[in-house]
C-alpha cells in the first residue's frame, strides 16, 4: 500500500514538469513567430522654426537726456579781511558761522578813535592850508595894485625926462645938466621899485603853487583818513551765508586778517564730469542752438554751447528737483585720472525747488535749497538734429563688427505662418542705456519706429533664418 502510494507522487511529479517544459516550448514558440514582423512605420513630425520674443522699436523725442553724477559747490567765497587794524569792540550777532547776512549788514566794528583823531587832525591842516592860501592871495592882490601905481610912477619921470630934454634942445637956459641927472636918478629909482614889485608877484605865484600842492597833500590824507576811519565798520559786501569767522571782541586785528568767509547764495553751480561721448552731442546739437554764446576768432571753440538741465537731489524714495544750465568747462582738456572733461552747470535759483511730478517750485518736505557738499544727479537735455531709436537693451548684441540688433521682416513668400519671419541684422552705435532701454543710431541697415527686433536670447542666428514670433508685453518691457 506505501508503496503504491509512492508511485503515484512520482508520477504526478513527472506530469508538473512536463507541463512546466511544455509551456516554455510554447512560450518559445510564439515569440519566433510573432517576433519577425515590421513595426508600423511613423512618419515624423517637420522641423519648426525657433520661437523667438520680439519687442516693438520707438523713437527717440527730439532732446537727448545726458545723465551724469555731480557734486554742488559754491558759486563763489568772498573772504572778508580787515583793512586797518585795531582792536574789535563790536561783533554782530549775525557774524556767526551758518548766518544769512544781507549786503551792507555790520559785521565787526574795529575801535575808530585813533582815526578819528588823525581826520580831525588833517581837517585843521586842512583849514590852515586854505587860510594861507587866502592871505596869499590878498597879498598878490595888493603887489598887483602896487605894480600899477609903480608902472604909472614910472611913465611920469619918462614924461618929466623927454620934456626936459626938449627944452634943452632948445639952447635955452631953463634945464641944467644936473637937473637932468636928478631926474634920470629917479626915473631908475622908479624903475627899481617897479622891479621889485613885479618881482614879489612872481614870487606869491610860485609860493601859490606851492601852497596848492600841500594844501592838496593834506586833502589827499584827510580822504585816506576818512576812508580808514569808515573801513573801521565792516559790513557784508554780499547776500550770503556766514561759512566761517575767525575773530571774537576784544581781539586784535591787523590790515589784512581774515574776518569771515561769506558764501554766495544767489547762484549756485554743480561740478560734473562729462565722457567724450557724451559731450559730442552737446557739441552738435550747440551748432543749431541760438542761446549760443557769439565770440569772434577762435574764442567759440573753448566755449560749451548752453544746454538746459535739471538737477536732481534724491533723499529716500523722493526726488527733488532744479532748473539749471550746462555753462562753460571747469578749466580746459581733460582729467587724467578719469579722462573726462569737468563742466559747470549753473543753478540761477537754487532755492527754487520742486518735487518729482511738480511742474512748478513749491514748499517742498525736504532740502529747501541747494547747498554745497550735495552729490546730485545732473541730466543735460541736448537738442538732437540725428535721428536715434529706443530698444531694450536686451536686443543689443555684441558682434564681429560691433554691436547689433536682429529685425524681424515680414515673410512675402507666402509659405509662412502669421507668425512668422526672417531674420534681418542692424548694425547700431550705443548712444546711451537708461533703466532697460538702450538709445542707438543705425549705422549699417534699415530700422525704423514700429519695427520689431528680438529681445530674447538664440543660440544661432543667421542672417534671412526663419522665426516665430511672440511679441513682448508692455509690462515685461
């Protein structure tokens, strides 16, 4: 019975891996025929072009915004010295460092009592002078009247002398020899006196000149002292702000010790410092510009033709604004360090400010004038007569013969999709790059307002290569 029973599980064990062999032949079996056949042929799908983000071209208005960094410096520092020394008995509140001072105000008061003295003491000489000169003149009136007499004195003897020599002519008796001797004598008497007389005159007119010339001299000191004496008050001689004084009452000065420093605040400049490039469209657009200074010979070419700007001062997120001119070069040539050319820009009225959106000056919440140590933005509107473009900047490529932009053409072949177009290289010149759009002048091609010009980057790019295109929103530019 156990052993019958063993025969069977053999024979089962048998059946199992005869099926097992049998499915494997089968499995085998299959795959040799169905395995040989083709796969269905897929046909593939056309190349298409590559997308590419265009953005739209837009001219340029007719001025050119020049930006350049500036400093602010006074226009002008006027150092008050004195002019004759003392000691200070007076010193005005006013005469303080960060004062306003108006033109005329007193500002040190030296002690006037030594020139006081002296004026009144040449105002006596004075009055001896022209006293002398009053006796002297009545002393030539006098000689005068004394030559007349001395002069008719002198025509009565010659008279007397002819009519005694006639009647000795006569051969009479009447006249002696000696009578004629007495009064020939006093006929020479007569004519020394006359002389003498016109002698003195000429010497009252000599000493007249004399006296002229002193009593000028003593004028001449009397107006010296005067001017000492009025030079002992010292008053501003501008408008302006106290920058520094030096001196304090009960001080001693002498002539030529400095006082104050009193800056000019009626006008204020901007120093600034210009590239080549830039100024070249100051100088161009200075040859139609009509507020152009008019200096004959070769003056004009070291003068920058005036071009209006605007100063902008920013403190936080607010910007605040000047009206000022682009004027004249600080100096000639070039800085070496930076090799640029420093220029001034002239603020008439630097307390005339307004905000950024303002078109007019009003009380601002902020700086209320333009003083001097600001780091501002200077921004030259020069008049253009050439012709320039804003692109974004991202459509400016560096090339072989320089900087370029890719222009999309329409395709007039009439293959292509709505979408699509050819590609058409322009070669520009970067005038300049404000926030992300670039102002270029074509220099070889054809781009012009409304053209679109690609923005987005490509790996390859040909000139005629086909593209598709997806124009930039106004909000991503």
């Amino acid at each position: 019975m156990a052993q019958e029973s063993s025969t069977l599980a053999n024979i089962a064990r048998g059946l199992v891996a005869l099926l097992i062999l049998a499915c494997g032949v089968a499995g085998m079996a299959a795959m040799v025929v169905y395995g040989t056949k083709e796969p269905p042929l897929v046909e593939p799908e056309p190349l298409r072009p590559p997308l590419v983000e265009v953005a739209l071209v837009e001219p340029q208005e007719e001025r050119l915004d020049i930006e350049v960094d500036g400093v602010v410096v006074p226009r002008r520092e006027i150092t008050v010295a004195a002019e004759v020394g003392g000691r200070v008995i007076g010193k005005s509140d006013v005469c303080r460092a960060g004062k306003f001072v108006r033109q005329g105000t007193l500002l040190i008061e030296i002690d006037p009592r030594d020139y006081d003295i002296e004026k009144r003491r040449l105002e006596e000489e004075l009055k001896q002078a022209e006293a002398t000169l009053e006796e002297l003149h009545v002393e030539e009136t006098n000689t005068q009247e004394l030559v007349k007499l001395a002069e008719d004195a002198l025509v009565l003897k010659r008279r007397e002398i002819a009519r005694l020599e006639k009647i000795a002519e006569q051969g009479k008796d009447y006249v002696t020899e000696s009578q004629l001797d007495a009064e020939r004598s006093n006929e020479l008497v007569a004519r020394n006196a006359l002389v003498t007389l016109q002698n003195q005159l000429r010497s009252i007119q000599s000493r007249r000149g004399r006296l002229n010339a002193a009593r000028d001299l003593v004028r001449a000191n009397l107006e010296k002292a005067a001017l000492s004496l009025e030079r002992t008050r010292i008053t501003a001689p501008i408008d302006g702000m106290i920058v520094r004084d030096f001196v304090e009452v009960d001080g001693y000065v002498a002539p030529g010790t400095m006082l104050a420093i009193i800056e000019d605040v009626s006008k204020s400049e901007v120093r600034c410092n210009l590239r080549m490039d830039q100024l070249y469209w100051i100088w161009n657009q200075g040859r139609n510009n009509e507020t152009a200074p008019s200096v004959s010979g070769t003056g004009q070419d070291y003068l920058l033709p005036p071009t209006e700007s605007t100063i902008v001062y920013k403190l936080g997120e607010q910007e605040y604004l000047w009206s000022g001119t682009l004027a004249r070069y600080d100096g000639i040539g070039l800085d070496e360090t930076t090799r640029t050319v420093p220029c001034i820009v002239v603020v008439d009225k630097p307390n005339e400010v307004r905000q950024q959106g303002e078109s007019s000056a009003s009380p601002a919440r902020g700086p209320r004038a333009l003083v001097r140590g600001m780091y501002v933005k200077v921004v030259a509107h020069a008049q253009l007569d050439t012709r320039l473009l804003r692109v974004p900047e991202r459509a400016v490529q560096p090339g072989e013969r320089g900087n370029r932009v890719w222009a999309v053409r329409p395709d007039t072949s009439g293959s292509a999709s709505p979408n699509e177009g050819l590609l058409d290289e322009i070669a520009v010149k970067v005038i300049s790059v404000t926030d992300e759009d670039a102002l270029v002048r074509v220099i070889e091609g054809n781009l012009a307002p409304g053209d679109h010009v690609v923005v987005s980057p490509m790996v390859s790019a040909d000139e005629g290569m086909r593209v598709r295109v997806v124009v930039q929103s106004e909000n991503a530019r």
